[in-house]
C-alpha cells in the first residue's frame, strides 16, 4: 500500500490497518521461530507499511492539535 493511498484513508482505517499490520508481524515473526518462512520478504513489507502507517498519524497530530487550539479560543 502506497502512503498516498494511506493519506487518502481516515484516522479509524488507518489506525485498522496498523492494528492488522501489527498482528500479521507479529505472526510471521512466530512462524519464523518455529518454521520456514514462504515469503520472508514480507515480514520487510509490513515494517514498512506499519511505519508509513505512523508517519501519517504523526504528520496529522499538529493539525488536530491546532483545531482543538483554535476552538478553544473562539469559545
């Protein structure tokens, strides 16, 4: 998934997709302890995805942020 894609998506979809990224991580990773992996290019792709995933949380918190600051003030 490109981060344009990612952008694209809403604050609960995105942190869904983190959430599933996470869990299959997480999964891969007990899969290579305990057996061979298939794909071991895609515990890399999902490393990647999870940290674009919080690049893009990070860039929208000073947006809230000034949202929550500016309607503080009009009240």
């Amino acid at each position: 998934m490109k981060a344009k894609e990612l952008r694209e998506m809403s604050d609960e979809q995105l942190a869904q997709v983190l959430k599933e990224s996470r869990q299959g991580l997480f999964q891969l990773r007990m899969q290579a302890q305990t057996e061979r992996l298939d794909v071991p290019s895609e515990v890399r792709r999902l490393r990647r995805l999870i940290a674009r995933v919080l690049t893009i949380q990070r860039e929208r918190e000073p947006k809230k942020e000034e949202a929550v600051a500016s309607t503080e003030t009009s009240q």
